[in-house]
C-alpha cells in the first residue's frame, strides 16, 4: 500500500466531534489537552459539546478540525494501525494539518498558525460582506468566464463539476440570481461568514505572512501537495510562501488529488468528521480506494 493522508477543510466540523477519540485514546485525550493549554480556551469543550454556533465560528473551527485531524493520527499510531505515510494533503486549513502530520511543525506550532489563520481570517470576514456559491456541473472555463462577468474568483476547485466562487455577496447573489437565465444547471449560495479564497481576504494574507516571519518551518517527512498549484512542496521557503498565498488563492483539491494518484498513492485515509473528501474523490476518479475515519468507533480494530 502505498498512503496518503488527506485532511478536512471549514465546513466539515459539527458538534461532538473527537469525544470517542479523546475517551478511548490516551494519545488523542493528550493532543486536546496539550490544545487547551497551548490556546488558553476551552477547544475540548465547545468541540465536544457545542454550541454550534460557537464551534461554526472561523477562529473555532480551524483549530478544532485541526486537533480534530491529529487525533485521528494519533490514535490510529497508539493502536498500531498507521501503515507507513507517503503523502498527505489538506483542504484549505487542513493542509497546515498535513503539514504537521509531515513533521513541518510540532504539534504546539501548528496549532498556534492555524488559530492565528482562523483568528485573522474571521478578522477580515467581520470587516466585509462577502458570499460564496457553489456551481454544479461546469467546467473550469466556464467558470472562469462567469468570474470575469461578475467580478468574483474561484475559490475551490472540489471535483470535476463542483466548484465553489467567492467575492462581495452582492456579486455572488447577483449570480446566484442570473444562473437560471445563463443556462447554469444549479448554482446554490452558501451559508458562510465571508468570501473566503478570495481577494476580500487579502487583510488576512498580510497579516499572517508577517506572523509565519517568526515561525520556523522543516521539510517534511512525507510528500505533501499544496492547495495553490496541486503539485508537491517540499522546501521550507516554498511552504510559507504557499501557507500565505493560500489565504486569497483558489483551492485546487482535484488538482491535489490526481497529483497524489499519479505519484503512486493507491489508498486515502481521510482524518476529519463525516466524509467530505471521501465524497469529492469518488466524484473525481470512483476507482480510487478511500477510507474515512472519523472517531475511534471507525478506526480498524
């Protein structure tokens, strides 16, 4: 076999998530409680017990789907179930998880990049008005004509016929509105807090640039393939660069994704709650071999 570990992105947390992984693995109950400390809030808490809308927040969920990620690692290495790790990738926030699961940052380090990602990023959502919308069903230049028309960007580019624009709610609602009479086959808004991936995020961009000045980055110990180019990133320079242009670039996960599979992945194991990217890869290639693993009830016995 060879592995690839794929982590979840904003969007994929809901309540009670890692509480069966936390009560029945000492390695992941220590990950949450080195996560409390290190943030200085309760993450354990309002993961495991909500409110949503608390869990739903920016600066909330990335750190929790974060740990979240982590944990699954941990208890999958505690039991003696993580077969040798060749490549790893993340959605969006998950690839600083991938990142860390490849020894570019310890755990401590991580955690505090992505609460300063979802910090700033939540910053930049409460100082605009921004949307999102997914559309089914077209290509990539389609899409890129409709971006030009309304003036929005591509922010995720999920699987063949499902990508996800972003920009000023006005333009995404005007879209949304004008899909009927532009022949789209379904064009959904989103419920989201701003236009994430997109230029309304550039605040954020620069904010954290500054802050991964200070933050001292390795090469990692498996292949890991960044969001902005879909290809591999393997010196520390060229991660930062990535970390920070990620912030207002489009997401190329299926771009990721076939890079991984050509470079010789034959299993994915997705590390987040529910299956997410499990659904996204068998709407890319149905061959393709994808476990979820969730909480500890799903880990191979």
């Amino acid at each position: 076999m060879s592995l690839a570990l794929i982590f979840a992105g904003q969007g994929a947390q809901k309540v009670g998530m890692g509480k069966s992984l936390h009560d029945g693995s000492a390695a992941a109950l220590a990950l949450y409680s080195e996560a409390n400390r290190v943030l200085g809030w309760d993450l354990k808490k309002i993961s495991f017990e909500g409110p949503e809308a608390e869990l739903t927040q920016t600066k909330v969920c990335q750190p929790a789907l974060f740990v979240h990620g982590l944990a699954v690692v941990a208890a999958l290495k505690e039991k003696g179930k993580l077969p040798e790790v060749k490549f790893a990738m993340g959605l969006s926030l998950g690839e600083v998880t991938a990142l860390t699961a490849a020894g570019v940052f310890d755990f401590a380090t991580g955690l505090r990049v992505v609460a300063e990602r979802g910090r700033l990023m939540q910053q930049a959502c409460e100082k605009t008005t921004g949307g999102m919308a997914a559309i089914i069903g077209e290509d990539r230049p389609k899409i890129a004509e409709l971006c030009r028309e309304f003036d929005i960007e591509a922010a995720n580019f999920n699987a063949p016929g499902q990508i996800i624009v972003s920009g000023e709610k006005a333009r995404v609602d005007a879209l949304v509105a004008a899909a009927k009479d532009k022949g789209l086959k379904r064009v959904m808004a989103l419920n989201v807090a701003g236009a994430y991936h997109s230029r309304l995020m550039e605040p954020a961009r620069a904010e954290f640039a500054a802050y991964l000045d200070g933050i001292a980055f390795h090469r990692p110990q498996f292949t890991v393939f960044s969001n902005t180019t879909g290809q591999v990133v393997s010196e520390p320079a060229q991660i930062r660069e990535a970390l920070v242009k990620q912030v207002v670039s489009s997401v190329l996960w299926e771009d990721c994704m076939r890079a991984c599979a050509a470079a010789g992945a034959t299993e994915f194991w997705e590390c987040g709650p529910g299956g997410v990217l499990a659904g996204l890869a068998r709407r890319t290639e149905k061959s393709w071999l994808v476990k979820s693993f969730a909480e500890f009830t799903d880990l191979p016995a």
